[in-house]
C-alpha cells in the first residue's frame, strides 16, 4: 500500500468506525488500489485511507477536465458538443431555475476549462470562478472572468465583500477534503434568497449498484466522499442548508466508461463504440431519468431559515 496515505475519521460526523465496503482501483489513471469505507454512525461512504491534501495532484492527469472542455480539438468533442447542444443537458436546467431567481451574481467553485461560467457570462450573468487548478484559472482570467486560485476555504475572505445569487458545483463535491468547512463557506457567500446547485455522482443508484468496484462514480482516489440522497442531505443540513430538488441527472459517459472499467483490457471503450452507446443512452436518460434513474444526482439546495 501506498504509505503516504492518511487515515481518517468520517468527514461529516467525525466517528471514528467504519466498515469496509469496495477495493478498488483507480481505473483511470494509476491503477493502484483504494479502500472505500461506510461510517458506522452516519453512514457515509467515504475513501479511507485517502491521499493526502498535497500530494492529490499527482493523481489529477492533464486530460482530468477534458469533459468540461468543450472548445478542444478532436473530431469525437466536436461532434458531442454539437449534440449536446441539441439534447439540452446541465446548462439549461441550471439557466432556468437561475431565471427564475433573477440570479444575476454567480460563482463557480471548480470550473475547470470554465465552460459553464462562458456560457453564463454569455448570456449576460455576472460570473466569478474559484479553482484549485492554475493552468484552468488563467484560460479563464484570460476571458475576463475574475477568478480565484486556491481552495474557496483558503480565498474566503478576499471573496466575502461580496454575495452571491447562485454557487454552483458542478462535479466538485465529490472532492473536497472539508465539506462541512467548505458548505459553511458557501453560507457566508449566498445571499439569503440564494440557491446552491450540487451536481454529483450517486453512489445508491442502481447504476453504482450494478458496476460495484467497477463504477466510474467511486473515481479513487479523486472522489473523497461517495454521497448518496440521505448522507449529502445530511451534510447539508448540519451546515444550514435544505434540499429544495434532489433529481437524477443526465450524464451517459458515467454509465459508459464504466463498461470500459468492467470489460475492456485497456480499461476505455473504442471511440466509435463510446459514440454508438452515448447519444441513445443520453437520449433515453433525457426522456426517462424519472424512470431509469442514472449515476448521478441533481440538487438545489437553499438556506434554512
Ligand atoms: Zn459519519
């Protein structure tokens, strides 16, 4: 085992029991192996032991944001932008219910590439970025969009002159090392009337069910907490917050590229065959998620009063 990695207690209820749950590996990159656990008291899953805070980047790849990228090169990215524009995803969801808050101030706690905030700004919102990650953080000031370098727990208190209408994490959650700290950030950020946006891997959907070790979703060691609706309910809660909405989301290459985990050699599937399952598979997540559910979760969540 790696020995720089570091035994915790639960990230949300601080008890020090747990049980085992899966071994397994990092699929994507690495190939070493990572222990989820559940918290005997709360019921959290979490990795544990987990990787350290400053030695995580190793494990995030130059390709990690590619999927918030859309302006790349490649034959295959141009070709799911353009109907991704078609079969309106996460962008217009989040666009509505910003409209109907008359959300004008917005912030972005891990934009990657930034796509979502050019997008917003686009279309007339005032956007703000806060990314750990200082390749991404420049592309984005490039396109004056202010954005912070470092976690949002460490920027606080240049960022608290000013409220937010809406934050928004988008895949974000799932990696934070001090949700609690970091929600309790989030508090002092939203104006009163505000709403959080979560959008992040749910780790009781069938599809987690049925991959197990293999599913995309647990993405070790970079997911440090594998919430599901009754535990980030919970963490919301003892951090002030309720959930208003809690959907399944749109998301087809979670589901996909864990096929690539479960079957192929290589662990990827080829291109043309990842293209064939992704456009009918979204088409039937878009037209019955009510239904068939995915592996990931949509969530608005607004201060308790
Ligand atoms: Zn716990």
């Amino acid at each position: 085992m790696n020995e720089d990695l570091e035994y915790i207690n639960c990230p949300v209820c601080n008890s020090p029991h747990w049980e085992k749950v899966y071994v397994a590996k990092d699929y994507l990159y690495s190939l070493e192996v990572f222990t989820v656990v559940r918290c005997n008291s709360c019921g959290l899953l979490y990795t544990n032991p987990r990787v350290p805070q400053d030695k995580i980047g190793d494990y995030y790849f130059h390709d990690y944001f590619q999927y918030k990228k859309k302006d790349s090169a490649g034959i295959l990215r141009n070709i799911k932008a353009k109907f991704n524009s078609i079969l309106r995803g996460y962008q217009q969801k989040l666009l509505k219910e910003l409209e109907s808050i008359s959300a004008k101030n917005v912030l972005e706690v891990g934009p990657g590439y930034g796509e979502l905030l050019f997008f917003l700004k686009k279309l007339g919102f005032r956007v703000t970025g806060c990314e750990k990650d200082r390749g991404c953080m420049e592309r984005i000031r490039q396109s004056n969009i202010p954005c912070y370098l470092g976690d949002l727990n460490d920027v606080i208190d240049e960022i608290s002159s000013e409220k937010f209408d809406a934050v928004i994490f988008h895949h974000v959650f799932e990696h934070l090392y001090v949700p609690i700290r970091t929600l309790n950030s989030v508090h002092k950020l939203l104006s009163d009337d505000g709403k959080l946006f979560l959008a992040l891997p749910n780790s009781a959907s069938i599809e987690a069910k049925i991959f197990g070790k293999y599913w995309k979703g647990l993405d070790l060691p970079r997911h440090l907490v594998h919430y599901e609706a009754k535990t980030i309910e919970k963490t919301l809660c003892i951090s002030g917050f309720k959930i208003k909405q809690l959907n399944a989301g749109v998301f087809p290459s979670s589901f996909i590229e864990s096929i690539g985990f479960r079957f192929f050699e290589n662990r990827k599937l080829p291109k043309l065959l990842y293209l064939t399952l992704y456009y009918p598979l979204k088409l039937l997540q878009l037209m019955f998620t009510r239904l068939i559910g995915s592996g990931v979760m949509e969530i608005v969540a607004v201060k308790k009063r």
